[in-house]
C-alpha cells in the first residue's frame, strides 16, 4: 500500500467513503514501532509535523475529525527528559495514568498511551478547553533494538511519537447525531417492519477501513519483533 499516496501538503486525504480507524495496538505495533525503526509503513497516510508549533485548531486537516501526526518528542530543558508541551497560545497537560499497550499475540507491553488536555493562557490566567491529545510512544526501545532480524539488528531513527488530536466538544456532537439517527431508523422499522432489510441496506453506504491490511499480530519482516 506505499503506493498509494494519501497526504497531500500535510493533510490526510482518504479516498471517499473509507475511514482511517485504527486501534490503540494497530497504531503502535503497525504504525509508531515502523516509523521508530524506519521499516515500511503500511501506508503512507501520517504526516510529520512538530505538533507544539501549532496551536490545535491551526495544525493540518479537518478539523470536525480526529487527526494523527508522526511528532518529534523535544525535551523542555537541554538537560532532561521532561517534553516541551508549549504552543503559542497555551499548553498540553497531562492528565490521568498512562495506559499500557500490550501485543494481542505476544502478550507484550509494546507502547504507552498518554492523554493530554489543552489549556489556553498562561498560568495563572489560563482557561482548559475541550481539545485533547492522545500521545503513543514506544517502550524499550533499547531492548527492542538489540533484538537482530535476518541481517542486522535496527536502531531507532529519531524520538518519534504518534499523535492524535481531536475535539471532545465534536466527538460528543457525533455521538448524539448517530444516536438520533439509530432512533430515527428504528421508529421507521417499526412503523413498517416490511422495509426493515432495504431501509438498513441503504442507510450503509460508506465503506469503512479500521485496519491496515495485515493482521495486527502479523510480523513485518524487516521490522523488529516485539
């Protein structure tokens, strides 16, 4: 699928009617673990910007869905691991645990996932919005990197992270809207039960794609193994 180009000038650009809807797991194992060691991708559809250098609503795409970007981790200080979080109008802030991504098929802790919460302003006169972000990373690397494949072993290419942006406000609004429409689809089944089966078949038309197109589980040879 590297064929198929689907960024153009920093935005996602899916074909019509396909959706890019991956797990936690598939955007570690299939997508963070590749870019880290630079291995094929399974398709080229993740940009890479400095997610900091913008301000949420101003990075690239639609802004109604959620948006993923391969980020460089910088560190706050020279002398440390703490990241640099600061955009032009406010910050990201942690919130809650991390959350462990574990392999399906290994049983392997392969990633963490951390949520970050914008706020706007700087403290003490700063105000929490509803945008948040949802930071992959990579877990022993170190580890990973020593384990040889048919050639050599692999060294991470960079402090990669993945990021995905999204507005709490709109996912909550699309939430409600498919509510109503379920209720408006079974009100209708109901009051004519003879049309349940095309009413439901004209209703889906959108195909969607929630996995690249190998098994999650499934090794990419010039990729290391977790």
């Amino acid at each position: 699928m590297d064929k198929f180009k689907f960024v153009g000038n920093g935005m996602i650009r899916l074909p019509p009617g396909f959706r890019f809807q991956p797990t936690d797991e598939e955007l570690v194992f299939q997508y963070l673990r590749c870019k880290v060691f630079s291995c094929p991708l399974p398709a080229s559809i993740i940009p890479e910007i400095n997610v900091c250098m913008y301000d949420p609503w101003d990075l690239p795409g639609n802004l109604e869905q959620e948006r993923y970007f391969f980020s460089n981790k910088e560190s706050k200080y020279r002398n440390g691991n703490r990241a640099n979080r600061v955009t032009g109008s406010g910050y990201w802030k942690a919130t809650g645990a991390d959350k462990k991504i574990v392999s399906s098929r290994r049983n392997h802790i392969v990633g963490k996932k951390k949520t970050l919460v914008f706020y706007r302003g700087k403290s003490p006169h700063v105000s929490k919005t509803d945008w948040v972000m949802h930071e992959y990373c990579l877990v022993n690397t170190e580890t990973t990197a020593s384990i040889h494949t048919t050639e050599n072993a692999l060294t991470p290419k960079g402090n990669w992270v993945l990021c995905r942006v999204f507005s709490k406000k709109r996912s909550g609004k699309i939430d409600e809207e498919i509510v109503v429409n379920y209720n408006s689809i079974e009100v209708n089944n109901n009051a004519n039960p003879a049309s349940s089966s095309s009413s439901c078949s004209s209703s889906t038309g959108i195909t969607e794609v929630t996995s690249p197109s190998k098994e999650c589980g499934e090794e990419i040879s010039s990729c290391p193994k977790f």
